[in-house]
C-alpha cells in the first residue's frame, strides 16, 4: 500500500500544479530543441550575403512554427473556429456575421483571441531567449548587418566591415576583427536576459491584475478548477458508453436487419452551445457552459449569450480543457 501512497501523492500533486508543469515542459522541450539545433544543425555561411538572412531563419522561423502550434494544440482555438463559418447561416463566410465563435463574439472574442496568444507565444519566446543566450543565431545574423559593421567597425582596420561575416567561422584575418565575435556575443547574451526579464516582468503583471479583478475569490476559483476537471472527467466517460451504446445497437440490427431502438442523443444545438466560448455572468454563475446549458429556464433558450455575460481572463481554464485530451485517473 506505501507504494500506491506515493503514487497518489504524486498524481495529486501533477492535478495541482498541472498547469505549471506543463508549461515548464514546453519550456525544456523548447530549450532542448534550440541546442541541438544550434550544435547540430546550424552552421553559418560565414558570407556577406547569407549571414544575416541565414541567422535570422533559425533565429525567427522555429519561433513562428513554435507559436502557431501553441494555437493548433488549443482546445480553446477549436471552440472558436470549428462552425465559424457554416453554411446555409444566411450570410456569406467572408463577412463574418454567421461565425458563432470570434467573428460575432465582438470584443469577447478579442479577448478569447488575446489570451489564446499570450499562451501561446510561451515557447517562442523560449525559444529566442535561448538562442540569444547561446549566441550562435544572434553572432550570424549581426555578422552580415551592414548596419552593425558600421558601428563595429568604427576605427578599426578598413578591412574590419569585410572581413566580419567571417568572424563567426574564426576565419577573420584583418588585425582585431575576430576579437569582435566576443561582442556579438555580449550583445546577445544582454538581449536574451532583457527579453527574459521583460517576459518574467509582464508576465506577473497581467497575472497580479487577472487574480485582482476576479468577480471570485480565491477558494471558489480552486473548487472551480476541481468542478471542471471532474465535469470533462465524467463527460468523457458518459460519451464513450453513450457511444458505445448506440453503435453496439446500430451493428446489431445491421447484421439481423431489424430498426434499431431508440437511443437519444443531445440534438446538434445542444453541442453547439456547450462548445461555446464560456462567459461569466455574475447573476447566475454556472461553472461551464453545459453546466449553464442544463439550467436554463427554457428548452429553447439559448445557453450562449445571456445579458450581463462576459469573458472574464481569470476563468481561461474553463474552455482550455479538452474532451479528447482529458487525463483517465
């Protein structure tokens, strides 16, 4: 039983913090990535002419890829997109008045859309800060910036701006000029540690005004997070044995040729409004939106926009969990 304690203790401690674990995952992994791209597969031109774009690409590029998977892999990204712009709405997808996630959600889903790349830009910026603390990408790319070998340069031998592309590759010639690479180095190094604690600064503060302005306190905000967590729990398990169900039923009288029995399922509406973005309404908190769904007054009320509802930054976790991705404890 000791071992099956610690293995609790354990998976209760991942439940608590799962947030943060993942995020520090992302940022290893992404950290991980940059130095073996930096030893293995980067390796400069060392020519006026490829020096700068070259360093840029490994610098920029992983970070923009790093960045648009950060939406793909959000469940919150899917709430939003997926139906935005379905036919038969009565209006064309190009004006955006049918979507029923961020194009007609006005300034909700602005801020849906500004919390979504918050999340998302933690592994590019890792991934730039890493680089510059490295050094390998930033010392390239600056190499072949005519605008810093002006600057370099300046009263240094004449051959200094030709010969500092070749000063990565330790090939430089001209007296002084490869001391330069130790420069390029302490320049991205200082930008690395600037961005890093630029990052570290925001991030508190976006974070210090979510928790002060919360409509909820701080104990409701963690029965809330449990609320969700056992809520997709249970839905993914009622799914799958409601799926089961009704595809056993459907097999079996296709194989003995009789109608199937009647096995109901939630109407396309009823999913539709549960995978809408949540909203917050003071008046009536429901903890998630099949939570609101169920509880509303009318069968054909409409669970998705009540007066006085609004996206509130601190309850982001509500839409950020994902049936398909839900732990089985």
């Amino acid at each position: 039983m000791e071992p099956m304690k610690k293995l609790q203790t354990v998976l209760d401690l991942y439940l608590r913090h799962r947030d943060a674990l993942g995020y520090g995952l992302v940022t290893l992994l992404t950290a991980g990535g940059e130095r073996i791209f930096s030893t293995a597969v980067f390796q400069c031109p060392c020519s006026a002419t490829w020096n700068l774009a070259y360093g840029l690409v490994f610098l920029l590029v992983p970070a923009l890829a790093l960045f648009l998977l950060g939406y793909v892999l959000s469940a919150r990204t899917w709430r939003l997109l997926t139906g935005c712009c379905k036919p038969g709405a009565g209006t064309s997808c190009t004006s955006c008045t049918s979507c029923t996630g961020c194009c007609n959600a006005g300034q909700r889903g602005v801020q849906v859309c500004a919390q979504l790349t918050g999340a998302a830009a933690i592994a590019p910026l890792t991934w730039v800060a890493v680089a510059l603390l490295g050094g390998s990408f930033y010392e390239c790319a600056a190499s072949g910036s005519r605008f810093l070998a002006r600057r370099l340069c300046l009263d240094r031998d004449p051959q200094c701006a030709q010969q500092l592309p070749l000063v990565p590759c330790n090939k430089a010639q001209a007296p002084g000029v490869q001391d330069l690479l130790m420069d390029l180095k302490a320049q991205s190094q200082v930008l690395g540690w600037i961005l890093i604690a630029a990052v570290i600064v925001c991030v508190l503060i976006i974070v210090s005004i979510t928790r002060c302005v919360s409509p909820i306190s701080f104990l409701q905000l963690s029965f809330w997070k449990i609320y969700v967590e056992q809520e997709q729990k249970i839905l993914k398990s009622q799914a799958t044995e409601h799926a089961s169900e009704l595809a056993k039923e459907n097999v079996k009288c296709f194989f003995e040729g009789s109608h199937p029995k009647e096995v109901n399922t939630p109407s396309i509406e009823a999913w539709q409004q549960i995978s809408s973005v949540y909203t917050f309404n003071p008046r009536n908190q429901y903890y998630s939106m099949l939570h609101k769904h169920v509880n509303r007054k009318e069968k054909n009320q409409s669970s998705r926009s009540w007066e006085g509802d609004a996206v509130v930054p601190v309850l982001g976790f509500v839409d950020a969990h994902d049936i398909n991705a839900t732990d089985v404890l």
